[in-house]
C-alpha cells in the first residue's frame, strides 16, 4: 500500500536547441549610371552591404526580407574626374526551412554577403550578381517540476547539485552617435563621396546596476573628390561612449553583445572660413545584449527504502553550458608584391579590408579559428591613360586562442573583427600591409542530467525477518550509496559498523562488513 510522502519540488527553465539551418541565395540585378555621370570604362571596386530588416515564424518556416545595397567605383569614358560612383539597392526576400520549427521559439538570423561580382555589360548598365550566405538557429524553452527532495518513512535519499546557465537581461536597442568631422588642410575640400565604410572598433560593453555602458570607436574612412575632380582621402576614428537601460543588468551580470553599424549618413558642410572641409556625421548603431547567470539548485538524484519500494520517474535534459571565453587582439604584417601586368604604384590613395571567417573548431584547451583577411589597395599610376589602379590580396590566418578545459567536440563561436588597417609603400612594385585583428572566442557544450520528476513509496508485503552480514569488497566506481542500496542498508549503517570517517574515502579492494535486514 502507499505509505505518506513528503515532496518537495521547484520549476526549471532552461533552453534547448531546436535546430540550426544555412542556405545561400543568389541575388541578381542591373545597376543604370544616372544622367549626371559619365559612360563606364572599368570597374575597380565595389562592395555590398546586407540588411535584414524582417523575418516572419511558422511552422517549419522562416521567412525574410531585407535589401542589398552596393557601390561601384569607376573609371569613365572621357570623364573629367579620376573616379565615379554609383549606388543602388537590389531588393532582398525568401525563407528557409527548418523541420520542427515552432512559432513559439526564440530564433536568431544573420545574413553575410560571400560573393559580389560586377561586370560592365553596357556603357550604362551594370550586371550585379552576388552570393548570400544565410544562417538560422531556433531554440525552445523547456520547463520541468523537478524534485528537490522528498521524506517518507525509512526512505534514503541522494541529492545533489545541478549547475545551469540562464540567460538573462535580453534585450534590444539602438543609438545614434552624432559628430562633425574635419578635412584636413593638407587633403583638398570634399564635394562628392564616391565610397564610405564605417566599421565599429575597440567595443565594449560593461554591465552596471540597471543598465549597461557601451563604448568604442568609429572608424570612418572616405574616398571623395573636390569640385575639379581631385581626389581625397580621410580615415578617422570617433570615440563614443553611452548607456542602454536594462532593469535585469547587475554589476556581476555576466554580459556580452554584438554592436552593429545599422544607417550612416555623411553630408558635407561649409566651415566658418566658408570651405567645405566639415562632415556632419550620423550614424545609428544597434545592440543586442544578452546576460547569462548561472544557477545551482539542490536535486534529489535517488531514493530508496530498505524496508519498502520506491518507484521514481526520472527525465532526461539537454541544456548548453559555457566552458570558456576569451578576447585577445593580434597584428596580420603581409608584404605585398604587384603580379605582372599590374600598373607600378606612384602613390596609395587609400585601403580597404575586410575580415571574414572560415572556420572555428573546439581544440584540447583551446579555440582556433581560420579566416582570411581582404583587403584592396587605390593606387596612383604615372600612366596617364591609367592614373589609377586597384589590386586586391587576399591573407588567410590562423589563430588559437587559449580556453582552459575545452576538448575536441565542444562547440566554438568566434567572431573576428578588424580594428587598424594600413598600407605603406616600399618601393613601385612592393608595399606592405598590416592589420590589427580581434577575435572573441567561446566554447559550449551539451550537457546531459537525470532529474527526479515523480516519487512513489510502497511498504513491502510482511514477511518474517532474517538478519544477514555480508563481507564486501569495493569495486571501481562504488559509491557508499550505491553499496548501501543494494544490499538495503544505509550509509550511516555502512559507516558506523566499519569505523570510516569520510565516507568519500573508500577505494578499490577495500573490505566492508554489511550489516542488513532482509525482507
């Protein structure tokens, strides 16, 4: 019959992973000169920008839409100025499948653009094609009633400690960072932009007592030309700093975030002395937080009854925990030799990179990660037919990062980052280029625990007693708990009749006296 019993129970949260899914798309499109610029002659750059600006849940599905925003510098038939620019947006849409998707997950999504290929197809059109990788991944939020501990008459119980990490503080925002900017006397007066880049530099974002500091720099770098066609060059970097409130942030919240530059919009201003050498600068960065916090509570593992039948249901759970994390900066110092039929260099106008990642995998101890850095060198050539030229070096790496307690199979995120970025002729024919990179690196792996989620006592039908002792030598991997429940004593028994003070001590060979009771 069920005899009483005492349970004591808590609610557990935690996530799970649903699934990951990665597709690429190919984007097509045309690209018309405007009216107010000159027939196309050769293409030397161009780059894109994706934005994702929508997705959409339901079952099985993901659905988004965003835009591609690409830049063709050029030089021009019969063109008055060195260089031209032209801008368009190819408009973006689709979706990605995902057995098991539920409207209910959390789900993240990221688009980076792999490929871009402009070519010249008439004087006014240009043929854009471009290569668009596409991840996703959904996570479900799972709750339990666990067992935290239970008394029932004669009953042994074994608890112990399960260790979580919750994420906390989530959260979403963005800000504006407004500045003016100055040409210097010795680059000529800014009329038009030809091409921007604004990357984010030196982040950081440190939790506070309800709210989180963000800080760090824009690196903005500008090619453009005056009003007779000269060119220019300007890289600076803006410090900014700001708070973004979040009720949930403690000054021990373990937080991290990604920082992204979401608009930028550059207009050229008149200064005091009436030259336009002034840049008002606008730019609006988004921030997504996340705080993990991790959590012990007390579980019951086991429970018997020497004298009775215990019955527990027991559930298994998978949830992710952070074995480490780390950040360290390091300097890429590349020399760069011009290829045959490349035009010699008078003199660099201007460098460009970009930092990509190829592939992070968990290593004994540690985190490595490839990837290639790419940049492309502006040039000035003694040519006349050809003052200009651009070439382009692609520099693979590899970097390790030290994470103690990491093994092969863990999960590694490693996000790369370029902060400095500078070419330095050495002669015509050679020049070289250094970076400065950062990586942020983090291990993850699936953990596995029993939990307790139901117990039940029955008393044992009578029967006429029978002392027993029996001489028990331990094996490997014993535990006092796990002689105890088999022979259906208990450990305070096992301990008092042999005399052992710590009862985390007992090793292989190791002879007990069982004292029990049998029914």
């Amino acid at each position: 019959m069920p005899l009483t019993l005492a349970k004591e129970t808590t609610e557990m949260t935690w996530k799970e992973q649903a699934g990951e899914q990665a597709t690429q798309i190919l984007l097509e499109g045309d690209m018309i000169v405007p009216d107010s610029k000159p027939d196309l002659s050769e293409i030397l750059r161009c780059e894109g920008r994706v934005k994702l600006k929508d997705k959409r849940i339901s079952d099985d599905r993901i659905s988004f839409s965003g835009e591609m925003e690409v830049t063709v510098l050029y030089r021009a038939k019969n063109g008055e100025k060195p260089l031209y620019a032209m801008k368009s947006t190819l408009p973006l849409e689709d979706f990605l499948h995902m057995d098991g998707l539920g409207k209910e997950m959390e789900v993240s999504l990221g688009a980076e653009l792999e490929h871009l290929d402009c070519r010249i197809i008439k004087d006014r059109k240009v043929s854009v094609k471009a290569v668009i990788a596409v991840e996703a991944a959904a996570e479900r939020k799972k709750t339990a009633e666990i067992l935290t501990g239970a008394e029932g008459k004669d009953m042994e119980t074994l608890t112990g400690t399960l260790r979580m990490e919750n994420d906390t503080a989530e959260g979403k925002d963005r800000f504006t960072v407004k500045e003016e900017m100055t040409i210097p006397p010795s680059q000529p007066e800014i009329g038009e932009i030809l091409m921007e880049n604004v990357r984010l530099t030196e982040q950081e974002i440190r939790p506070l007592d309800g709210r989180a500091m963000v800080r760090g720099n824009l690196c903005i770098n500008l090619l453009y030309t005056d009003g007779e066609g000269n060119l220019g060059s300007l890289t600076e970097k803006i410090p900014f700093n700001g708070y973004l409130e979040n009720g949930a942030i403690e000054p021990k919240t373990d937080l991290s975030g990604t920082l992204t530059v979401e608009d930028c919009r550059l207009t050229p201003t008149v200064d005091e002395d009436g030259e336009t050498r002034q840049v008002h600068m606008d730019v609006t960065v988004g921030a997504a937080l996340k705080g993990r916090e991790t959590t012990e509570q007390e579980i019951l593992l086991d429970a018997y009854a020497p004298n009775g039948a215990v019955s527990l249901q027991k559930e298994t759970i998978t949830y992710p925990v952070t074995v480490g994390s780390g950040k360290n900066q390091f300097t890429l110092k590349e020399r760069i030799s011009l290829e045959n039929g490349e035009m010699p260099m008078l003199r660099a106008e201007n460098v460009w990179g970009e930092v990509r990642l190829s592939e992070a995998r968990a290593i004994a101890d540690g985190v490595e990660a490839e990837g290639v850095l790419t940049a492309d060198i502006l040039y000035h050539c003694a040519d006349d037919a050809e003052p200009m030229a651009l070439i382009r070096r692609g520099i693979p790496f590899t970097q390790t990062m030290e994470l103690r307690g990491v093994m092969e199979g863990d999960e590694a995120e490693v996000s790369l980052r370029l902060e400095d970025l500078d070419f330095q002729m050495l002669s015509e024919g050679e020049g070289e280029l250094r970076a400065t990179l950062t990586m942020e690196a983090a291990a993850k792996r699936q953990e596995t625990a029993e939990v307790v989620t139901d117990i039940a006592l029955e008393d044992r039908a009578e029967t006429k007693p029978m002392a027993g002792a029996v001489i028990y030598m331990v094996q490997k991997g014993d535990s006092l708990w796990k002689i105890a429940k088999r022979y259906r004593t208990t450990v305070a028994d096992i301990l008092a009749v042999n005399e052992i003070e710590n009862p985390d001590l007992i090793y292989p060979g190791q002879k007990l006296l069982i004292i029990r009771m049998k029914r």
